[in-house]
C-alpha cells in the first residue's frame, strides 16, 4: 500500500464519515478539513487507495452534478444507484446531503 501525505489522511478521514445512503460535496468535504482547496480534495480522492471502505464516490459537486471518479463515472453510478440514490443525467435527482460536524 502506498504512503498518504498529511493532506490525504484528512480526506480520507472525513469522506470515511459519510454514510451509505447521503453524498457531500468537494466543497463541504474541504470546508470540514478546514481548507478552501476543492480542487486539492479531488485530487485526493482521485488518489484513494482505500475505495471503497473510504467512499469517495459519495462525494460530489455542490449543485447535484457527479463529478469525476478515478474508476469511471459509470462504476460511480453504478455504485450510487446501489446505495439508493437517483440520478438522472448524471445529477442526483433528491440530494441527500451529509452536514459534517
């Protein structure tokens, strides 16, 4: 397994928190790390050795749309409809958004 950098484990440490069933978003996944980096968060994500026990598929754009996914955006729906969330057109239909404390 490869080594995380600092900036990573806090990634990977707050998406782990979002339960099956809700989404977040970069921007909220980065606001809970207490950085303004979204993209940075992203590139993380895009890097998670621990898929899916970290579930970086839950995490999305602030306005519904999917976003990217290192697997395809099509294993990210696949694995989204599975958890029960609808998505028509590549945007969450109903968002279900997980409030970080």
């Amino acid at each position: 397994m490869r080594s995380t950098t600092p900036f990573q484990k806090k990634v990977y440490d707050a998406c782990s928190k979002v339960p099956k069933g809700k989404v977040t978003s970069y921007r909220d996944l980065a606001h809970a790390i207490h950085t303004k980096a979204y993209r940075a968060v992203g590139m993380a994500l895009n890097k998670n050795p621990f898929s899916p026990r970290v579930p970086c598929h839950r995490v999305i754009n602030a306005d519904g749309r999917l976003g990217g996914f290192a697997s395809g955006l099509k294993n990210k729906i696949k694995l989204l409809k599975k958890e029960g969330i609808i998505i028509t057109d590549n945007k969450i239909e109903q968002l279900f958004f997980h409030k970080f404390k």
